[in-house]
C-alpha cells in the first residue's frame, strides 16, 4: 500500500507499459511452454506469478494526461471495462497458443458468441450456419436475430453441397461449430475456410470443445474463433467465461461493440483462466485418453445401442477429425436401449458421474440433453440434430479410468432392472 501511495506519479504508466505486453521470454513453439511461461510483466515486488488487480479504474497523474489518453494520444489503461492487465493476460497467452493476432475476454461463452454475430452483422444480412450448434447458439440465430432483419440457413453436417447451394448475394458470415454439442459431428473446416475466402465471408468457428491444444480453427481460414471458457479453458467448473480471438481486422469491430455494450469478464476469472492455460495440455491429455478408453468400452456394450467419438473409426467423419483435431477431446456421446425413463434410471444409478450441466471439469459429468440443455428445441429440431430421448452426453473428467468403466458398468446393469 506505502509503495503505492509513494510511487503514485509512477504508477498508471508504469503498470501500463508493465502489463500491456507479456514477460520476455525464450522463444519456443511449444505449447506447453508457451502456456506456462507466458505471463504479464512483473511488478516491482518482482512476483513470481501474476497478481489480481481488482480495479475498476486506473488514475490519471494530471487532468491533461486524462484529456490526452481520451483523445488517443497516449495509450494506458482507463477503465475496466474497455481494457485490464489480467484480461490482456489471458488473452495474449490465449492468442500465442492459437496463433490468433488479437482477441477479447467475455463474460460468457454466449457473450462471445452474440459479440461475434452482433459486431459483423447488419440488417438484411444472411449467415449460414452448422445445423448442430449449441442450444442457446440456436435460440440466437431463430428467435433474436430475426428481430433486426437477420436471417439464416442452416446446412445439415452431411449435406455435402448445402454450404454453396445455399449461398445468397446477402451472405455475410460463415458459422460452425465443431465437434458440435452435443452430437459431436465433424466440421470440415479447411472446406469452409476456403470458401469463405472465394466469396469474402466471415468464417466464424466455436471451438469451446477442442481448445486451441486439440485444433486450431485459425489455420483452415478462420477470422474468428469462440471459446466457452467455462469449459476445459477453466478446467475445474469454478468460472463462467469466454473469449473472441481472430485476425486483428475482424477484432476491430467487436472491439468497438464490447467497449460500447460491456461484455467484459472480470479480473478474478481472467486471473483463473490463465492460470488454467498453465495446465490445459496435460489435462487434456487425460481428457482424451479415458474418453476414448470409455467410448471403446461403450460401443462393445450390449445396453448401447449407439455411440460417437471423434477419434473412433465408427464416427461418421472419422477420417475428417483426424485431419483437423490432434485428439478427439473429452466428450462422448451415446444412446442407451430405452428412452427418457431409461436415461433418467441409468443417470440416477450412477455414483462418480455427477448430473450437471457443465462440461470440461475434472469430475466426470453427464447430461440429457433432450431434456435439459436442447429442451428448447422443437421434436422436428431436435431429430434434425440427432437429439433422441436416448440420448446422453459424458463430459469424461481426470478420476482413474477403472473406476469411471466400473461406474458404467453397474448403472447400466442397474438401470435395466
Ligand atoms: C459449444 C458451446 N458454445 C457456447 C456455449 C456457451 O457458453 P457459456 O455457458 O460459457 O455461455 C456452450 C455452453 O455449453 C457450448 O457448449
């Protein structure tokens, strides 16, 4: 506190300078490193990992140093809403392990999303979009968007042709999301990155599920790419969070729309976040190994009936998720024999799977989507997405995975009873 209150004059720059770019530090390739060490600059109380700084406002030194930062003179942080150190943190180590040039944290994975959409599109445009999008995603694009004069196509994931047939001289934006919630079908991204680049479309790609460790949207075209953070970005189900990240023209915009709107995720979960980049390779490592473990278990299982994993030779886009995903993520999908009544026995009898609806935690969790996250969802919508009443999603968490194929093993024998 003494050090502030001395060093007063020195501060607002100082932290400024200090924060506005990461540590210097060797220059490597990889992930993991880049994810541990890249961090903002220290403070001169030299800490070894980055503070919070719980601040709604910066000071001024002189009120001509207020006028000159809002002419945009000179640059330094004002406000928190518009820029923070914890969230540029976030952001740049965000950005360096996604290859992106610039970004911006928000509140939520849905803040995200309407902050991409809301910043590119005008009235009387068209957006073509992935059929399977997550639930609120949907309600978006049927019931809000419409409102200001915003229409959509949807493509079906195996429509080959739909993307170009359903092309309009109003057609705006290209939006997907892949794998998809809770479905996970397969987005053929280079496909579309090419195509949005012929027709000069927005190419925008959810990729809350895989993070940056599992694909990188922005090598196959991608101007823009969301993150629901609250998922394995977070790791441990303890924030709500998002992010845009993209090439620094599309960034322009939804700058300009979040300074004026407020989307901003505070300095606490930036801080989280970040921190939780430090350890999203190796827990992704053990995500993807006992979900696929699991899904191998579950498709020899005589109670079930069918089961989706990208990395496994029976999903539909098998080969195509190869090509685009370094591993094929911590999320599995199946449908057992029976309906609701059977789900709800089978999702009751389970001990170490907890019924919630978040996903990428490090407990393993589960959800009904038909009668939970995609309730929303008409029975025509639901069908054209595959959202049967057998349907179950598995977020496959950090426990044993002996443990996890036991707990299986005894709901689906007790819930048949
Ligand atoms: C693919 C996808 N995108 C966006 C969201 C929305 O994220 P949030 O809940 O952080 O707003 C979700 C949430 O489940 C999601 O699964």
């Amino acid at each position: 506190m003494i050090f502030f209150i001395k060093n007063r004059i020195i501060y607002n720059k100082h932290i400024y300078e200090k924060t506005k770019k990461l540590c210097k530090m060797k220059k490597t390739t990889c992930f993991e490193t880049n994810a541990i060490h890249s961090q903002m600059k220290r403070s001169p109380l030299n800490e070894h990992s980055t503070p919070i700084y719980p601040t709604s406002s910066f000071l001024f030194n002189t009120a001509e140093e207020a006028q000159s930062v809002f002419a945009d003179e000179q640059q330094t942080y004002i406000y928190s809403r518009l820029a923070h150190p914890n969230n540029d943190e976030f952001i740049e180590k965000l950005c360096l392990l996604e290859k992106a040039g610039d970004g911006i944290a928000t509140a939520s994975g849905m803040a995200a999303v309407f902050l991409s959409l809301a910043a590119h599109l005008r009235a009387g445009d068209h957006v073509l979009a992935s059929r399977s999008i997550f639930g609120s995603t949907h309600l978006l694009f049927t019931q809000f968007l419409p409102r200001w004069g915003i229409t959509h196509t949807y493509v079906d994931v195996d429509d080959k042709n739909g993307w170009k047939k359903n092309l309009l001289p109003s057609t705006k934006m290209i939006f997907t999301e892949t794998p998809s919630n809770p479905g996970l079908d397969i987005i053929n991204l280079e496909y579309l990155g090419q195509l949005s680049r012929e027709n000069d479309l927005y190419f925008v790609v959810d990729n809350s599920f895989s993070t940056p460790y599992l694909q990188r949207p922005i090598d196959f075209g991608a101007d823009l790419v969301i993150h629901s953070t609250t998922k394995f970005i977070d790791g441990q189900g303890r924030t709500i969070g998002g992010a845009i990240i993209g090439n620094k023209e599309a960034m322009e915009e939804v700058h300009m729309l979040a300074r004026q709107t407020g989307p901003t995720l505070s300095p606490f979960n930036s801080w989280i976040l970040s921190k939780s980049l430090e350890t999203l390779a190796v827990r992704l490592d053990r995500h993807c190994s006992n979900a696929f473990q699991l899904a191998e278990f579950l498709e020899k299982h005589k109670e079930v009936r069918s089961v989706r994993y990208p990395l496994l030779p029976s999903h539909p886009q098998y080969e195509l998720a190869c090509r685009q995903m370094n591993q094929g993520g911590g999320l599995v999908s199946f449908e057992v024999n029976g309906g609701v009544d059977r789900c709800m026995k089978f999702e009751n009898a389970l001990q170490l799977f907890n019924i919630t609806a978040n996903l990428g935690d490090t407990r393993s969790c589960i959800t009904h989507p038909s009668t939970t996250t995609h309730s929303k969802l008409t029975s025509e919508e639901k069908q054209a997405v595959n959202i049967t009443d057998s349907l179950l999603r598995v977020s496959v968490g950090l426990e044993h995975i002996n443990d996890l194929l036991e707990d299986m093993e005894q709901a689906l024998v007790k819930s048949k009873k």
